[in-house]
C-alpha cells in the first residue's frame, strides 16, 4: 500500500491528511465515533476483494474464502493480542453482543447488569432477553459529571449479587465517552463467578486494546470506527471454554461445526469488509500507529480545555478517562431532551457545516468531539463560533 511519496516522509495529520479520505470539502468532521471515516486506500483494498469474488463466485465462496476469513482472523489477532481461532468477524459490536445475549439462558430472578451509560442497543438487547426470560435489567449508575476510575469499579461491584448472571460493561462508554477501568472491573466480576461480556466498540484504534490482558469471557470491538476499516465490519472474541455454546445470530450451515465455522458462514454475504481488516490495520500503521492514537488523545483534550473554557463549564471527566473522544457539557441551548439534541445536531450540521453529535444524558445536554488523524484545533474553533450562534436566548 504506497500510502507516501517516499520512505521517509512523515505521515500527514489535520488538513493535510484529508486527501486520504473521500470526505466532503468544507465539511468539519468531529463525529469519528460515529461511523467512522474509511481511507481511499482501504477502500480500495475492499474492491479488490469485490474484484476477485466477482471474477469466479463459486470458486471464491466454497474454497477461497474460508481460508481466507481465517488468514484475516489470525491478522487481527495479531492486532489485538489474541488467537484467531478464537475471533470471528461480525457486522458491528451491537452484532456480537447479540450474538452472545442470545446464546445463553436466563431464567426468572437472574440479573442482567450493565451500566447507567451503556449503548442503548445494548441496553435494549438485555432488556429483551430479560423479558423473554423472566430475568431483570439491573443498571450500575456511574456518578456523571464527575466519575473517577476507582468510583465506576466500585459502582459496578456493588451492584453485583448472587443472582448477577452476566455483565456487560463497555471499554470506552458511547454517550458520555468514558474510559472505564476495564481489566480491574473485569478481575473483580470474575473473582465473584460472574462471566463478563466487554463492548469494545469504541476501542480499536482509539485506544490500546489487549485482549488477553482484560481476560473477559467475551469481548466485542468495532473494527470501522477508529482502525479505519471499511463499514462494516467488527469482531467478537470469546473465551475457549466459552466457544461450544456462543453461537452466531443467524444459525446457517455451519451449526455443530464449532465456533469459527459457525460464524465463518451465516449465508451469501458481501465479507469484503472482514477481509479488508489487514489494509485498515496496516494503514493506521502507517499512520503512525500508537503515535496516532497519542496525537487523536492529546488533540482531544486540547479541544476539550478549549471549548470548556469558551462555554464556561468544568471538565466532565478527568483525563485518565476520556480518550480520542470527549463530552463537553451545553448549559445554554435549550433544554437536555432527546428532541432538542437532535435538533440542534441537524443544526449544526445543516447550517454550520460541523457534523458532530449534541446527546441528551443524566438530565443535561452534551457535545460528543471525536479526534482524527484529519482533524486540527481550527475545527473545533469552528464549533466554538457555531455554539455561541446557536444558544438559546436567556
């Protein structure tokens, strides 16, 4: 992949890096944690996948592409500190999770626990295996603003009793951006008999991510948000012991094959953004790798210093918890609903150009900035501007 014009040139961050993307001209893109932004290069690594299925479908699907998902598999678990043979590769993180709720049996007086911040299709998965079994959705309420690592840990145990049957607990939290102390909270859930299943769907790319290291029974990560990969595509890593009962949300030919084989084939499907996983890796290498996710962070809570100072409003977070991706709380543009929210995010899109999200949580209103290899502090000056245009009159 010659992604520079020499060996020796530097890779290109802000404004000069948006040549390696297909973003529209003028746009501010602060909403990385969205959908992510994919590089010409990968793309162009998917349609070259594309090209070869097309060329001979039959041969591709029967015999190539199952060595293929598993060479991809052994790639990523490079990446990520893990064995392949225990990755599989899914649509996106909400896809795994899915896959792992709905594998197992609740019962009447099981509990369900996740957290006050969980990603509300998640929320909504387990409160529909909840009902469909009789168990109960418990919340751990993590104090925000305001949160400290050793404050989460300490909510999420003590929501633990005998009746927990699994967790679900995220990495990087979705609507407020948390980075939660995932491999202690990890320990203490297991220590207690609890099987924890990790939303890993903001992680890869954003933030160091080792598998083996969290020891979780399940981990599910986005691999199209911060790794540049193509939409979509995610993982869902499971525990050996865990394989022979973890089965895919679409049962196919694969079923009694075992774990890959199972997740491997879910029916005709278009698995050129599983076997891109090597380019987007090898990209964000090239980009720099652990320096870029260094730079998103830093660039992130400049912005974030920035815009607080401007708003008048304290940090929601300490650093330690808040990544590449950062919440920054609106105290003057209408009221904390989810209507108001959206409104004001079309706003800012539609009349500022800024795509970024304006999120409605814990009874205030929110501004969510990601940090990419493309962005600058200029950008977000630019929110600043639009914000100040946009607050509602006292």
């Amino acid at each position: 992949m010659n992604l520079h014009p020499t060996a020796n040139a530097l890779p290109p961050y802000g404004k000069a890096a948006r040549y390696l993307f297909c973003l529209e001209d003028g746009v501010a893109f602060l909403n990385n944690g969205s959908y992510g932004a994919t590089p010409r290069a990968v793309l162009a690594a998917q349609q070259s996948w594309r090209d070869r299925m097309e060329a001979q479908p039959v041969r591709f699907m029967t015999r190539e592409l199952p060595v293929a998902l598993r060479q991809a598999a052994g790639i990523l678990g490079g990446f990520l500190n893990a064995h392949g043979d225990d990755l599989v590769f899914v649509d996106n993180a909400t896809t795994g999770i899915n896959a792992v709720v709905r594998s197992l049996d609740f019962g009447p007086g099981d509990e369900l626990l996740t957290t006050s911040h969980a990603y509300g299709a998640v929320r909504k998965t387990l409160l529909y295996a909840a009902e469909r079994s009789g168990a109960r959705l418990v919340e751990a309420a993590l104090r925000y603003p305001g949160s400290s690592p050793d404050d989460a840990l300490t909510a999420i145990d003590a929501a633990i009793t005998d009746r927990t049957s699994l967790l679900v607990v995220d990495t990087i939290t979705s609507p407020t951006a948390l980075v939660l102390p995932i491999a202690d909270i990890v320990a203490s859930a297991r220590r207690r008999g609890v099987p924890v299943l990790v939303d890993a769907a903001h992680s890869p790319g954003q933030a160091p991510l080792d598998i083996a290291s969290i020891d979780a029974d399940w981990v599910a990560g986005n691999l199209h948000k911060w790794l540049f990969g193509v939409r979509s595509s995610a993982f869902l890593w499971t525990r050996q012991e865990r394989q022979a009962t973890t089965h895919p949300t679409v049962i196919s030919h694969g079923f009694g094959a075992g774990y890959t084989a199972e997740f491997d084939w879910a029916g005709t499907r278009d698995v050129s953004p599983f076997l891109s996983c090597g380019a987007a890796i090898e990209f964000w290498r090239s980009m720099g790798g652990a320096a870029l996710m260094a730079r998103n962070r830093a660039l992130a809570a400049e912005a974030a210093a920035m815009l607080e100072k401007h708003l008048g409003v304290a940090p929601a977070a300490p650093q330690p918890m808040r990544a590449a991706m950062q919440t920054i709380e609106l105290t003057r543009h209408g009221p904390a609903t989810l209507e108001n929210a959206k409104r004001l995010t079309a706003r800012l899109s539609d009349a500022h150009e800024i795509a970024v999200p304006v999120i409605a949580f814990g009874g205030r209103l929110w501004v969510r900035i990601s940090a990419q290899i493309f962005n600058e502090l200029a950008d977000y000056g630019r929110l600043a501007k639009a914000l100040d245009i946009e607050r509602v009159p006292a």
